[in-house]
C-alpha cells in the first residue's frame, strides 16, 4: 500500500487546503457502496469543521462561533453514534478503533475550544482552536485511511488474509490524490 501510504501522508502535511475541499471530495467521488453512508457523514462532519473554523478566522463574534460549534458538536455525536452502528467487517479493523478513539479525542478537543470560547480566555481560545483544528485533519485521514482499508478488503478482513487485493479498484485515497491534482492542489 506505499501509495495509499504517501496520500494519506500528504493528507496529513495539509495538502488539502480547506475542511471545505474534503467535504467536495468525499461527496463528488463515486464511492464503494458499502462506505456511501460513512463518506456522507464525513462530508457533513468535514462541512460543519469548515463552517466553525472559518467563523474563528473571519473573527466572528463569539456567540456565532459558539452557535457553529454547537451544531458540530451535534453533527460529531451523530456521527460516533453511526461507527458504533456499523457492521462487524469494520469493528474487526484496527484502524476502526483508532479512528473511534481519533474522533472522541475530537470532540474532547471541542469540548475544550467551547469553554475556552465562554470563558472569554483569548490566549486558552487561540491554543484550543489550534488543537481542535490539528486533531479534526486527523480524524477526518483516519476516517480515509480506515475507508481505504475496507475498500481493499472487500469489507471483510479476514478476506484479505486469504486474497490479493484487486487490482481493477482504484483505492479511497489514490482517488483523493487524483482528485486534488486536477485542482492543482
């Protein structure tokens, strides 16, 4: 997997410019139809990240962050409530688990940024929102490195144990290197 290993590596050097960028992606490419209802929520989830950091940026006023933070925090828990859901073939990987462990270190984070944010605490807000962004690139890599994965294994791993993988799919995150080179990303 040494290509799926340098797009998941360029992934995490910020090689997409915006949360906004991965949500298109994720939405637009055609998806194995096993991963569909995980790559729409990744799209949301990865919506609502952009939606409240560039409220930070554009230096909205507090209670308008604080109101795009509040719809994250409820777009994240929708989402953990989804993985817990999902079949076995995906509990089985162990990416899936550190992706679980990747997203609640997420909403941690968030959880932090929000009462750094209340408290008015400028310098606690300014080092939160910058944990928070650094831990959401990297939930959103697991969450296609543990897609790519799947992918590979035809949903089932212990299938890759006994088979090649096929060569004919193009994986999750050779599309997502693709996909950002005709962007001229």
């Amino acid at each position: 997997m040494p290509q799926t290993s340098t797009a998941y590596a360029q992934l995490g050097q910020g090689s997409l410019h915006s949360f906004a960028a991965l949500s298109q992606f994720l939405s637009e490419g055609a998806a194995h139809e096993e991963t569909r209802p995980l790559r729409e929520h990744l799209a949301t989830l990865s919506g609502h990240i952009e939606q409240a950091t560039q409220a930070r940026r554009v230096h909205q006023d507090a209670d308008a962050i604080e109101r795009q933070l509040a719809l994250l925090a409820r777009c994240a828990q929708e989402h953990q409530r989804l993985l817990t859901g999902m079949d076995s073939a995906w509990h089985a990987l162990y990416e899936f688990g550190a992706y679980q462990r990747a997203l609640r270190e997420l909403r941690d984070a968030l959880a932090r940024w929000r009462q750094a944010l209340a408290a008015r605490d400028a310098a606690a807000e300014t080092e939160r929102f910058g944990q928070f962004e650094r831990l959401a690139w990297r939930t959103l890599g697991e969450a296609l490195l543990v897609m790519d994965i799947y992918e590979h294994q035809g949903g089932s791993p212990l299938q890759a144990l006994s088979t090649p993988p096929r060569p004919s799919r193009t994986p999750l995150l050779a599309r997502l290197r693709s996909w950002l080179a005709a962007r001229g990303l």
